[in-house]
C-alpha cells in the first residue's frame, strides 16, 4: 500500500533568500534558445508515439 505523501516544508531564513536568488536567475532564457527549445519539443513531439 501507498504512503501519504507529506506537505513540502516552508522555506525560511537563509534558505528563502537563496531559493529566490536562483529562481530569478534561472528564468531569463534568450528569445532564440525559447524559440530553439520550442522547435525541438515539436519534433520529438511529432516522432514519438505513444
């Protein structure tokens, strides 16, 4: 049988700081690599089968 699964922890102090700093440098992504990523994803999108 299954385990519950637990709530996730709240992020205080230290660790808040530093999960917001890498959240806001990780999202900047260059309109080419979107456009890049977005070409890729449609054509392993169009060869997979399911």
């Amino acid at each position: 049988m299954a385990r519950p699964i637990k709530e996730t922890p709240v992020l205080k102090g230290a660790d808040a700081i530093r999960f917001r700093k890498n959240m806001e440098f990780n999202k900047k992504v260059s309109a080419e690599e979107l456009d890049r990523m977005k070409k890729n994803f449609k054509l392993f999108q169009s060869k997979i089968t399911f």
